[in-house]
C-alpha cells in the first residue's frame, strides 16, 4: 500500500513541463535596446560639422524634409552628407527636381554656411541652387542660447533665416 502514494494516480504526482513562456528577459532586453536607440539616434542625424551664425529668427512649421546643402570652412559643397563639385551642383539638383512627383509641393532648400565663409561664397551657392530651379531657398542659422525661441522650441536647434525668393 505504501506504493499507491508514490505518484501510481494518473500522473498526479508527476512533474508536467509548463506551458507558459517565461517573458521577462525578453521585456529586460527589449528595455535595453529601447534606451540604446533612444541615446544613439540624435547623434547619428548630425551630418557635415558646420559652424553655424547666430540669428533671433523663429522656426518654420515644414510638412516635408527639405533639402540641405552645407558650406564647410573650407569652401566645399555637401547634398545632405554627400559632397558634390561645384560644377556639378546644378545637374544634381535638377535630377532631385525631377524625381519630385507631379503635383507635389516644391521641396525647400537649406542653404548651411559656415560662419567663418566668405559670404560671397554662401551666395554663389544659393545663386546656384536658384539656377537649378529651385525658388523655396533659405539660409540655417543657429539661434543664441539665451534668447527664448518663438513657438516652443529649444533655443539651440538651428533655425532657418528668412527665405530668399528669385
């Protein structure tokens, strides 16, 4: 009799794997990455270090990701984070403007000099970019960090200046 209490009952006594799936190192992990990406992602949108000027001028409300066109301080030109020759600036251009879909608004353009540039080059640049067809042109600066900028923003995010119009 002493048998019978042994685990002879139908599997009573019997270790059964679980059928439930452990989920908290996989939330742990997740919550690691999460907060990885979260520190890595404002440092990868950084692009061509250019020193920009200073200017008061409030933020414009974009719908669309405009375009940048950097002027380091050496003089070269960058399309984004890819550097294009001079000579070559109005035939890239005018292929982004025929990629743009049929009845889409234009896509502006940000023209980003260094402070230390000569300003004659900056406008050579805009010049350029006006020849290429493009007429939503506009020069970045960055705001000074002690003045409050307009509409909620942070005071030292670049602020585009007002646009030139051809």
């Amino acid at each position: 009799m002493a048998m019978s209490g042994m685990g002879g009952g139908k599997g009573r006594g019997r270790y059964r794997a679980m059928a439930e799936i452990n989920v908290t190192p996989l939330v742990d992990v997740m919550l690691v990455l999460l907060i990885i990406f979260m520190v890595a992602a404002p440092l990868m949108t950084v692009g061509v270090p250019v020193d920009l000027p200073k200017t008061n001028a409030s933020a414009l409300n974009q719908e669309t990701e405009p375009l940048t066109i950097s002027v380091n301080a050496e003089g070269r030109i960058f399309i984004q984070e890819s550097e294009v020759p001079t000579e070559g600036l109005v035939e890239r251009l005018r292929a982004i403007l025929a990629e743009q879909p049929a009845g889409a608004p234009e896509r502006r353009i940000f023209v980003r000099g260094d402070k230390g540039i000569n300003y004659g080059r900056v406008m050579e640049v805009m010049g350029t970019v006006s020849a290429a067809g493009f007429t939503k042109v506009a020069l970045l600066a960055e705001q000074p960090s002690g003045t409050p900028a307009a509409g909620g923003t942070r005071p030292a995010t670049p602020a585009p200046a007002q646009p030139q119009r051809r």
